[in-house]
C-alpha cells in the first residue's frame, strides 16, 4: 500500500496563493494517478484535480480551472496542488488521494481513490 503525508495550507487572505504537497511512501508513485478532492464545513466532498500517472494529462473541476495547477515529480515521489487567486469558496480541507485503477483521473471519482492523505485545512479570508 502506499502511504500519502501532506503538507503545506495554512490561512491565506482573497487572491493569494498557497502550495499544497503530496509525498508517497511505500509503493511506486508512478504507478498510481493522484487527485485532490476537497470539503467545506456543511458542504459534500468535491472532486479538485487529478493526474495521471506518468504526469502527462491533467483534469480539473470547473471551479478551479485556470487557478489551481495539479503536477507530480516521480522522482522525488510528490504531487502538489499549485493555488492562486485563491477566494473564499476555496476554504475547506484538502486531501491528496492516490489511485493504481487505470483512468481514475478521468473518472474523478473518490470511489475510485483508495488511498488518502490526512487532509490539509485552506483558509480563505476576505
């Protein structure tokens, strides 16, 4: 199994950015697609990004497309979750999640992610 330790996030206020990271222990990362889904207090766990494993293709959830950027190194077994122009709606805990199923970054969905980080808190403040 892998094992998935994120750091990073913190309080940010409107239009500033964060870095969230994702480092793997104990399989290959390259042999698993990595997503990032999120939830806000009182709200449903939404879908952020994914990656495919080799890195080459990327998906993203409308609400974040322009402004948050999901990239992986292999060598160094991390993914990180680029934030900018970040805005209220954006608060909520993050987790990094890690999937050996073929496609699962198509899919976006959390079922198909059966590995999890500790969650990471982003705070927006306007």
């Amino acid at each position: 199994q892998v094992q998935l330790v994120q750091s990073g996030g913190g309080l940010v206020q409107a239009g500033g950015s964060l870095r969230l990271s994702c480092a793997a222990f104990g399989r290959t990362f390259s042999n698993y697609d990595i997503g990032w889904f999120r939830q806000a207090p009182g709200k449903e766990r939404e879908f952020v990004a994914a990656i495919e494993r080799s890195g080459g293709s990327t998906t993203y959830a409308d609400s974040v497309k322009g402004r948050l950027t999901i990239s992986r190194e292999n060598a160094k077994n991390t993914a990180y979750l680029q934030m900018n122009s970040l805005t209220p709606e954006d608060t909520a805990v993050y987790y990094c999640t890690a999937s050996r199923l073929l496609m699962a970054y198509r899919r976006r969905s959390p079922e198909d992610f059966g590995f999890w980080g500790q969650g990471t808190q982003v705070t927006v403040s306007s």
